[in-house]
C-alpha cells in the first residue's frame, strides 16, 4: 500500500516497487487508504506513507494503522533528511519500521520495502548520491 498525494511522487515509487515484482495500490487520501486496509488487514505486508498529507499526517495515520495491526511493516516516506536512530529519539513513538528520504535512489526503497536494510542505512542519513537515480525514474 503506498499512501501519498504527490501524485509525481507516487508514480515514481508505484514504476520503482513494479519494476521489482512488488504489487503496488496506491491511495492519495490517507482516511480512503485507512478505509481499505480495515476491510482486509491481512491483504498488504507493507505500508508506504509519506509523512505530510493534508487531512492526516503519515505519523498519525501510522499509529492508526498499528493500532488494528501491530505487525504491519511502515515505511515513511518524508523529504527532510533523517537517520533512523535520530528519528527515533525525536520521535520515540512513532512506530515506523524505516525513513526513506525523498528523493531516493531505487535500491534503497527496495532495501527498506524488504526489510534488508543495513546498518549503514539505518545508522546514518540518506546519502545524497541517490538521488540521480530516483531523478532519472521521473523522466
């Protein structure tokens, strides 16, 4: 599930998980996204969510969402560069599984939608050298 309303933003991430064999449902509203995953909390195993929407933010909608299933992976999508452990400390109960910095290179959205993310990635921030590659999926 990916839960953005940057309508170019969602189509980047959609062409990047498809192009990886991952099956993508991509809501703009968080309440309509919200809406769907109650019907069936079994039916995604990730959830992509951008943290600035208008209506809900994506920290709120992550706590709704642990709420009706605790063991749902949350990826954040959010443009300000952050590390996880920082966020953590600023943010300790946000309930986020990883922060992917926007824009991004493809193979570190990958690494966070399959929970193989290293060290590296989860200890400091973003490395800005992705970003060509996430510029070069918009064209």
């Amino acid at each position: 599930m990916l839960v953005d309303n940057d309508a170019g933003a969602a189509k980047v991430v959609t062409w990047i998980l498809s192009q990886n064999q991952f099956v993508v449902k991509r809501f703009p509203e968080p309440g309509k996204a919200l809406k769907e995953f109650k019907k069936d909390l079994g039916r995604y195993q990730v959830i992509i969510v951008d943290a600035r929407m208008p209506g809900m933010t994506g920290f709120e909608f992550a706590r709704r969402i642990r709420k009706l299933c605790a063991e749902i992976r949350i990826v954040l999508l959010t443009d300000f560069e952050i590390s996880k452990s920082e966020f953590s400390k600023v943010f300790p109960s946000s309930q986020i599984d990883d922060i992917v910095v926007k824009p991004t290179a493809p193979r570190r959205l990958i690494q966070a939608v399959t929970g193989i993310v290293s060290s590296k990635f989860s200890n400091n921030p973003i490395d800005n050298g992705g970003r060509q590659d996430y510029q070069s999926a918009v064209y």
